[in-house]
C-alpha cells in the first residue's frame, strides 16, 4: 500500500502532540472523603471500560487522518464475468472475391441501361468482398462481451488480428482488408484458412473460455492445401464449432460430392452451413449465427494505485459515532 499525501502525517503527528500536551497540562479535580481510609475503599477500582470512549475516538480519529492522506493498493487484480466466447472470422480473399454480389439476374436493369447508354443514376453494386466486409462490420458491432480474431487466406492463410474486445481496432482492419492483396495466391484453401483459425485458438487459449466458434466466408470450392475435411476433425476434437457461409456458391457447386462431405462435416461440428447467393440471404446467415451463438468467458484485470480511502474513512466515522454515543452513557462518564 502506498499514500498519495504522505506529508499529511507530519501534520497528524503535531496535532497528536498539542492534544496530549493539553491533556496532560489540563487540571484534575479530586474529590476527598473520609471513606477512603476504611478497609474496603482499596478494593473499589474504577472499571477500564470508563476509557473505552476515549479509545474509539481517538482510533477514529487516527483512521481519518490515514484517510487523508489518501491510501492505495500498488496492484489489484480482479474477475470479470462477461457473457460472450471466442470468435475467429475467417475470410476469403481469393481472386473470385472482387466479383459483383448477385451478378447479372441482380444487376440486370444496370447493365442492360448501361448497354443502352441511359443517362441515369445507378447505385454502384458491392463486390462479394465490400458485402462480406459489411456483414462483418455489423456482425462485429453485435458482439459487444466477444473476443473476435480476423484470418485471411487465398491459397495460405494470415492472422490479420488477434483475439481482442477492442471492436474498433478490429473495424479499422476489415475495412482494410482487400483481395488485391493477395494477388499473387489466388486459389481458395478453406482448409488452411481453419487449421490457421484452429492454432490462433491453442495459442491464445483462455481455460476459463469454453465456447469457441469459427465462422468462414467463401466464394468457391477449396482447391488448394490441406483438406478442410481434416481440419474440420481437429476442431470436432477440440470442441471447436466451425460455420461455413458460402458467398455465391452456386448449386452447381454445392452438389459436388466433396462440397456435400464438407458440408457434413461441418454439421458433425456442431455448426452449420450457410448458402448466400445475395446480400441478404448474407445478413440472414450472420444474424442466425449471431443468435445461436452465447456463451460466458471470464475476464482479468489488473488495476493500479486503485484509492482505498473508503475503508479507513467508514470504519473511522463509524468509531466515532461510537465515542460520542458511549460518551453519553452516564457509566462511562467521568466525574471529577
């Protein structure tokens, strides 16, 4: 424990000194009878409780002055239990991904005005990466007690951030992220992108967290490193749930008998699969997922020079307001 105001100490020890040298200058008045020379006079003392008054007072009196000079604890760790788990988004940043959201059918007044020459305003139609980045933002901005992380991957994957609560650090990077970015890669490797999920999860791992998901957004089918199949067992085993939010994936796709084993795959996870093909089938995926998903984690904080004045200042007034009760009790008066 440290004093904020230590030098108030010297001025309680002053003040101390003048009220002792005052008690001990101040006139005692006795009172003379001629009973004191019998027998039995000697064996009538007066209690100790007669200084229990004073005791209180003066105990109160010392609490306030450490009062004032106003304590604090160097270090203090507390607990906070907050309901929300750990979520790692991960994203696809293949080439595919910089295609327009809902293609032609979506957009086809657009094209065929455009085609025409109409001099007319069109809103610009979002890329599959500006509708995923959106439904991030606002899958984020629901997640008040989570700890999200971001996770990248084309044909490799990349930790873009960390487990944290601090939702506008995580907002500024996905807004930074961009499939141009990954120019040079362009294939799609799900699996690398949740075996990368999978060991952000060990590393980071919080034994008082117990619910951890991973959400994947993807454009295509995997084609490229380790089969999602595998990593998908590892997250089965570690008691990971994995969701898969297929971003346009088409049914041609879906069909494909290893697209379906990945599907089935997911389910025995615990999670679910998703088949957006616009943007709100999107928001419907993310908001489902937003729903399902609750949980409780367990927080650590750590606190400097926290002030703990209170104590001593309470418990002091309360002393006091002892003294002075006692003080008019007639048995613990003194009579001079």
């Amino acid at each position: 424990m440290t004093f904020a105001r230590f030098e108030v100490l010297y001025i309680l020890i002053g003040v101390f000194l003048l009220l002792a040298i005052i008690q001990w200058k101040k006139k005692k008045h006795y009172l003379a009878h001629s009973l004191v020379s019998l027998p039995f006079m000697p064996s009538l003392k007066p209690s100790y409780l007669r200084f229990l008054p004073r005791i209180f007072l003066v105990i109160g009196l010392l609490g306030i002055g450490i009062a004032l000079m106003e304590p604090r604890i160097t270090f203090k760790e507390g607990v906070t239990e907050l309901e929300g788990l750990d979520i790692v988004l991960v994203v696809d940043l293949s080439s595919s991904m910089q295609e327009v959201m809902g293609g032609w059918e979506e957009h086809r007044e657009l094209y065929e005005a455009r085609a025409s020459g109409v001099q007319r305003e069109f809103p610009i139609p979002e890329t599959r990466m500006q509708a995923v980045q959106n439904a991030l933002l606002d899958f984020v901005s629901k997640r008040e007690e989570d700890r999200l992380a971001l996770v990248t991957f084309s044909e490799n994957s990349y930790v873009v951030s960390p487990l944290t609560t601090d939702r506008f650090y995580l907002e500024k990077y996905i807004r930074m992220i961009d499939p141009s970015i990954l120019i040079g890669e362009g294939m799609t490797a799900i699996g690398e992108g949740i075996d990368t999920a999978i060991d952000l999860f060990r590393r980071e791992e919080d034994p008082e967290t117990k619910n951890k998901v991973i959400v994947v957004f993807s454009d295509g089918e995997h084609n490229y490193g380790r089969d999602p199949v595998d990593a998908l067992a590892e997250a089965r085993f570690y008691g990971y749930r994995v969701y898969l939010i297929g971003v346009e994936l088409g049914a041609e796709i879906t069909r494909k008998e290893r697209v379906q084993q990945l599907i089935q795959a997911i389910t025995d996870s615990g999670g679910q699969y998703f088949d957006a093909r616009n943007k709100g089938q999107l928001e419907t995926a993310y908001t489902t997922i937003d729903q399902i998903e609750k949980g409780v984690f367990v927080q650590k904080t750590l606190e400097t020079n926290v002030p703990y004045y209170q104590m001593f200042l309470f418990s002091s007034l309360t002393l006091l307001f002892v003294g002075l009760a006692l003080n008019a009790i007639p048995y613990f008066v003194e009579i001079s």
